[in-house]
C-alpha cells in the first residue's frame, strides 16, 4: 500500500479528482463546434459591454467567439482543477485580481498559462502601458496575463458638508494634517455620547483599506521575489496609525460598511471622506443618486510631504491558456479587446475605470466633466493618478496573508482597547513577526515553488 491514509481515504481522494474534472469539463466543455475561440469571464459588466463589439472582431477574422459568464472563485477553482486533471478549458480567461499566484503555485513550465512577457515586449506594448499593473499578473519575472484597468484611488468626499464645515481640501497634503482636521470635525453633534459625524469611513478589521495603505506606503504582504514583507516597520508603523484612526477617545473614523448601510451613512454625512478606487465611482453614482452634484473626489494624503498620493485596489487580467489551439489568433483578440482606443474612451465613459493604455488617456471621454462629482474631470484625475500606482506583488499565499495580518490587526486593537498606547508597538511588532513566520512556514512547504524560484536566478 503506497498510500499512507489507506484505501478508504484514496478511494475518496479518487472520486474527489475525477468530479473536479468532470465538473471543469461540464463548465468548459459546452462550446460548440462551431466556436473557434471560447472565452469565460466572471464580470457581468464586462460581458455586457463585449457582446457588443465582439462582432466587430468576428466579422474582422471571419470567427466565431462564444463567451461564458462564470462566477470569480468558480472560474478559478474549476480552471485550476482542469488543468491539474488535463481536463478540456477555455481558449481565454479573464481572472481576478490575486489569482495568479494561486496558478503560478509551482514550477514555471507548469503554469497553464502562455508567457506573455516576450510578445508584449516585441510589439511595443508593455511601454504604452502602466508598469507597476503587470506585478499582479506576473511570476517571477514572467507576465502571464495582459492588465484590464489601473484602478488608482481617491478619496472622495462629501462636497457640501467639507465646504460648509471650512476643510480645505487642498491643505489634506498629508495624513497628518488629515488626522489633525478629522480631530477636529468628529464629534458628538446631538451630546449624547455616540459621534455623529467622522472624519473617514475605514473598515473595523482593515479589510482592504489596510492593504492599500500599505502599498501607497511602499510596503506590502510580499515582494517582487515572492519573499513576505508583512512584518516590515513599514507594516507596523501602519498598523499603529490605523489602530489609532478607528479605536479610543481620538478616533475619526466609522465602519461604513457596503450596500445599504454605505448609502445611508453617505446621505446622513456620517463619514465624510471614502476611499475610492475608479470603480467605485461609477458605483457611488448607480448606489447614491441623490448625491449627485453634492460629491467630489481629491487625491489621497501622502504618508510624508510630496509622497505618492494614490494607491491600487482590485484589477482583472486577460490570460491565453496553453491548451488554446489558436494562440495568435488569441492574442489577436486580446489586443483588440484591451488596445482599441476607439472603445477604450466608452468604455470609460461607461464605467470610469481607467485603462492601463497611456496613449489613451488623451481621449475626449477622460477629459469629459462629470455632473455627479461636482462636474470635476475625474478621468483627467484618475489617469494622472494612475501614474503613480503602486506595485501589488501577489503568490499563492496572498490570501493567507490577507487572513494572518487581519489577525494580527485584531490581536492589536483589542490589546489598545485594554492598555493603551503602553506597549502598543512592541505588541503589534510581535503580533506581525508572529503571523508573517506562520505565512513563511507555510509558503516554505512548497518544495516545487522554491525550485522554481532557484531555476529563475
């Protein structure tokens, strides 16, 4: 017996593989013979806006492209078990942010994905586009997926109640001085020990607002080497103000959360600055109508005088699968899907995400003011911004890591909400050291990854 758990536990390990596959193959395999390239995605806001200019491409090509609208961590989850089961899959993909770590988990040559680095290099066009987007989509100095969008972040704000309380928006240059006016304006209007107004809304557990802090520091979960950095000084130093921000007596920020409880607290004037990717402009627009004309949106304080003044959060990429029997006519369609300035300009003017293509940027749509947001030219905004995105390295263990300094974070508010400022940065230096040796002995394990990462020096 070569299986060291019995036959009960291989014959179950057995069933568990053959209906992965069988479940990848019923999700992939529903093309028809007829179709020359399938192409599954998971944003049904992308898939609406493809089906109108897929034709072009067909008529063009004289092809037929079938997509398939499939739920993120499905399409992740059953791509993976196909390729691991040699099941049938998509000629093309488009993943979500953090994904490729988890596909790029092993040796390179082992990636079900075709390498991309050397066709964007040779055709000129990882020069036309924002650097720091390929980090996510790349391994070990190989780009396995061409970059939808930027996705800088604002700060937008509640336009009519920062006017009337005297903020001057120009002067929030850095989070210290944010801080210092959010001091100011939080307080407790109606005296009855409950804050009705904060400065910002930041999440009670960090969430992802932890995470962009700490790129648009420099700092981040891991670096361009796959190498985890979560326990950096950066990290702590981060960790400490944001403690500060959201617990005790000098707090300035409200847990807004999503949805309706978001759209409430933005119409009452709860919060009055939100962080707020280029996606999530169009949704402040869909979510919160009435607020139209009375929102704005600046860029983020810098963490030091003339520092970066934006972040990165979320993305999506377009990747080839090694399995697609026409590749050049797969790249094909990825050009024309992600470098068609003539679609790129609607395309931002339907969703006001920011695409990675510069030379697009000098488009009428970004320079279009927007009613919602004070009439502002955000696009004009939000592609300066771009510029300064930070890198976003990303590996299989991105979201345990996610999970570890959440933890870490936690551990740390609850000991500020028992003792204080006493202790409270060699505690959260412990707390990071503690979880990011925990994420190192994991990643540790992956035998296939440490060789890869020895062939590629």
């Amino acid at each position: 017996m070569l299986f060291p758990y019995g036959k009960a536990p291989l014959a179950l390990l057995a069933v568990a593989l053959l209906t992965g596959a069988t479940l990848a193959l019923a999700t992939f395999c529903s093309r028809q013979d007829d179709y020359d390239l399938v192409f599954a995605l998971f944003a049904k806001n992308h898939h609406e806006v493809y089906q109108e200019v897929i034709p072009e491409f067909e008529a063009a090509h004289g092809v037929r492209v079938q997509m398939q609208l499939v739920p993120a961590r499905g399409l992740q989850s059953r791509l993976q078990s196909a390729f691991l089961a040699g099941a049938p899959v998509p000629d093309v993909v488009e993943i979500l942010n953090g994904s490729m770590g988890y596909f790029a988990r092993g040796p390179l040559k082992d990636v079900g994905f075709v390498d991309l680095t050397e066709r964007l290099e040779k055709e000129g066009i990882r020069e036309r586009m924002v650097e720091s987007r390929f980090s996510i989509w790349s391994s070990r100095g190989h780009v396995f997926a061409m970059p939808h969008d930027v996705h800088p972040v604002t700060l937008a704000y509640r336009r009519d109640l920062v006017e009337e309380l005297g903020i001057d928006v120009e002067a929030l240059t850095t989070w210290d001085e944010f801080v210092r006016v959010g001091r100011r304006v939080t307080c407790d209007l109606d005296r009855d020990g409950v804050a009705d107004r904060y400065m910002i809304d930041l999440p009670s557990d960090g969430a992802s607002a932890l995470d962009l802090l700490l790129l648009q520091r420099g700092g981040g979960l891991f670096d361009e080497d796959g190498q985890v950095t979560m326990d950096s000084q950066v990290a702590v130093e981060t960790l400490v103000w944001y403690i500060h921000q959201t617990r005790g007596e000098g707090r300035i920020a409200f847990s807004a959360g999503w949805g309706q409880s978001l759209s409430k607290a933005m119409l009452d004037g709860l919060a009055l600055f939100y962080f707020c990717p280029d996606w999530r402009t169009k949704t402040f627009q869909q979510d919160v109508p009435g607020l139209a004309g009375k929102m704005a949106v600046m860029p983020l304080p810098a963490w030091e005088e003339g520092g970066r003044r934006t972040s990165t959060w979320g993305g999506t990429g377009f990747a080839i699968t090694k399995a697609c029997p026409r590749q050049e006519l797969a790249w094909e369609f990825a050009k024309f899907l992600y470098l068609e300035k003539k679609e790129l300009g609607k395309r931002f003017a339907g969703s006001n995400i920011i695409p990675p293509v510069k030379d697009a940027w000098d488009l009428p749509e970004f320079h279009t003011p927007n009613a919602y947001w004070s009439n502002q030219k955000i696009g004009v905004l939000l592609s300066d911004l771009a510029r300064e995105t930070p890198p976003a390295y990303v590996t299989a263990y991105t979201e345990l890591a996610r999970t570890k300094i959440g933890e870490a974070f936690m551990n740390a508010a609850i000991y500020y909400d028992d003792h204080g400022d006493d202790g409270l940065r060699d505690y959260v230096e412990n707390e990071l050291k503690r979880t990011a040796d925990y994420v190192r002995r994991v990643a540790g394990r992956n035998a296939f990854l440490s060789q890869a990462r020895r062939e590629s020096r």
